[in-house]
C-alpha cells in the first residue's frame, strides 16, 4: 500500500505543479492584454485652402494629401491632424 500512496501523491504533484502554471500563463496572458486604447493626441495639425487647380496639403511626419486638379469645385479647406 505504500507504493500506491507514493505513485498517487507524485501524480497528484504533477498535477497541481501544471496547474500552477497553467495559472500563471493565464495570469501572464491577461495581465498583457488591456482593454482600454489610447490614441495619443496629435502633436499638431495643418490646414490649406486649395481649389480647382489642384494642390497638395503636407501635415505632420510628411504625410501628403495631394488634390488633383479639377476634384474640387472651388476653393476647399483641407485639414491634416
């Protein structure tokens, strides 16, 4: 009978060591995950008059919006944030 009670306490021990980390990969995994988003706030922001010839609107980081002429029907405010 010592045998059986040896055998079933190391299954029992393995047993409760995966659970354990079982338990602390989930814990790892949630805790790495969040809920909320942020967008962070743009640092600046660019607007333009263009027309029906056409222009380009260059924002913060370079980022480009070009208008071809004849796409507007008159003079347009253009913004970039």
């Amino acid at each position: 009978m010592t045998s059986a009670r040896r055998s079933s306490c190391g299954i029992g021990r393995i047993v409760e060591v995966k659970l354990l980390a079982a338990s602390a990969l989930l814990l790892a995994f949630v805790a790495g995950c969040s809920s909320t988003t942020s967008t962070p706030a743009p640092t600046s922001s660019v607007t333009a008059t263009i027309g029906t010839a056409g222009g380009t609107v260059t924002g913060p980081n370079g980022v480009q919006v070009v208008i071809p002429a004849g796409a507007l029907d008159g003079n347009t405010t253009i913004g970039i944030a």
